[in-house]
C-alpha cells in the first residue's frame, strides 16, 4: 500500500475479475471521486464552469431538455459518473456508449451572439474540443474540492489522476491525442481558458448559476446547512469565473471560505470513514426529488 493510500483508507484488493476501469487502491480517480466532499460539490462547481462556454451550453441544453430542472440534470450525471467510475467495465462501457450515441445526435447552432461567437455559430456535442472543456471541468472542480477539503496531492498523484481521466475521456469519445498529454498541460489548458474570450455567460445560464450556487434543493431537516454549502461552491470557483457570472465575492467571504475548508481539512481525520468516504449518487437523488416537489407546487399555485 502507498503512503497516499493509507493517508485515504483505501485499502488494496485482491484483483477480481472485472473491477472497473479505475480499480480500488491504484485508480487516483476512484480514490478523489470516492470522498464524499468531492462528490457533494464538484457537480456544482463544474456545471457552473461547462455553461460559461457558450456553444457548449447549448449543446448541454439540448441533451438535457432544458435547465428548469437542473438538480435533475446534476443527479443523473452524478449517477451515470459513479457507474463509470466505481462500477464494472461492462456497466461503465454500457453507460458511455448511451452517453455517446446521444452526443452524436446533438447538432445545433446558436440563435443569437455570445462574446466573440457569432449568432449562427454550430456545435456538436461529440466534437473534440467541447467534449474535452466538458472533461476538464470536471476534472479541474474535483481535484479543486480535493486539495481544497481533503488535502494537497503529491506531483505523482496529479499525474496518475490526469491519466486515469485521459481513460475517462476516451470511454466518451474524446481520443486521447485531443487532449492534453499531461498534467501540466491540461492545467495549462485551463488557465488558457479562463483568460481567453471563448467564455461568455449567456442570461439564461447566469439563471440557472443563481440557482446552483444558492439554491440547493435540500430537505427541510438539511437546510441548516446551505449557506455553508453556497460558501464552499462559490469559494471553489475561480475568480474569472466568479466575474463572469457577478457572484458578489469579498474578503470577508474569502477569509471565510478559507476558515470553512481549514475545518474541514483538519476534522476529516477524526470522522469515521462513512462519513468521508462514499458514493453520493442516493444524495443528488433526494435532491432531485426535492426539487421535483418544488416544481410541482410553484405550478400548482400557478395554476
């Protein structure tokens, strides 16, 4: 066992016949994806990220038949994620093609400009350069929750957990010569990202930002907790983006987001490792199903 693996509790098995694409004690993947802070908010933060890129809004509009819902959106993607990263090869190969023969069949233009895209300009949702924004986003928000809550990875870590999402992306079509051969290059990606004007926030994703960042659906029991949630997304973002949508941020909330993630980092330790380790698919969907009773009330009072 490695020194990060005992760090983690992720014990190494015996290998069994079909373990998954990324296995149990060697997938650095499994291992970020596995802790429940990662999975609680790296949907979040990353659908706030994928929707600043116009054309690939579109094209996650259209796979998603619309965003009134979207904690609909964000529990299936998390369900269909933890069968590709936690499940068996033949349950992650059945999951991704469904997800690929639904990419092949968007294909739209945008109806009016967007920053520098042009009303009329096409998308794809399989062409290469969007399905790789859409991987490194998710990507870059889990291993932003990672380092942030849990703790910083080793320069071997990050290159073993590019890898395994160099695999990720091949398993949704995305080849592997599109994408950034390394860590550092797919950091560089980002950050030629965030300073370029590709992204532009249209009205219609700034609506549903507000709603992501501050509007979790929660159970009455578990709403205590939401203006610490909202301080962690927002404060996981970074700050390109945070303009981009006019998320009010100061430094009082940066010394608070910073106060939160120092607790968080220094209690984990002392939790029992249900608490930290886990999938968190069963909690988007209770999400999802709150937010579904709040639809069908506001359209009942409505009516």
């Amino acid at each position: 066992m490695t020194e990060s693996a005992q760090t983690d509790g992720e014990a190494v098995s015996a290998r069994e016949p079909d373990e998954g694409y990324f296995p149990r004690g060697r997938s650095m993947l499994r291992r970020i994806h596995g802790e429940r802070a990662v999975g609680r908010l790296y949907g979040q933060r990353s659908l706030l990220l994928q929707a600043t890129h116009p054309l690939a809004f579109a094209g996650l509009n259209a796979t998603t038949r619309g965003y009134d819902a979207p904690f609909r959106r964000l529990a299936h993607t998390a369900q269909v994620m933890e069968t590709v990263f936690f499940g068996s090869r033949a349950d992650a190969d059945r999951e991704t093609a469904r997800v690929r023969d639904l990419h092949s069949r968007v294909r739209g233009a945008i109806p009016e400009p967007a920053g520098r895209w042009p009303a009329g300009s096409r998308y794809a949702a399989d062409e290469p350069q969007f399905l790789l924004w859409i991987l490194v986003c998710l990507a870059d928000s889990a291993e932003a929750v990672y380092e942030r809550l849990v703790r910083e990875l080793t320069p071997a870590e990050r290159e073993r957990y590019w890898a395994d999402y160099l695999t990720l992306g091949e398993l949704f079509g995305l080849p592997r010569d599109a994408a950034p051969a390394t860590h550092a290059d797919y950091r560089a990606y980002m950050d030629a990202m965030l300073a370029s004007d590709d992204l532009h926030v249209l009205p219609e994703a700034r609506e549903i930002a507000r709603q992501v960042a501050f509007d979790l659906p929660l159970p009455a029991w578990r709403r205590w907790t939401l203006p610490g949630i909202n301080l962690l997304v927002v404060g996981l973002l970074p700050e390109r983006v945070r303009q981009l949508y006019d998320l009010s941020w100061s430094p009082l909330h940066d010394a608070a987001f910073a106060a939160a993630a120092r607790g968080l980092r220094d209690t984990r330790p002392l939790l029992p490792r249900a608490l930290v380790r886990g999938r968190t698919g069963a909690e988007y969907a209770m999400v999802a199903r709150v937010e579904r009773n709040r639809l069908q009330r506001d359209r009942s009072h409505a009516g």
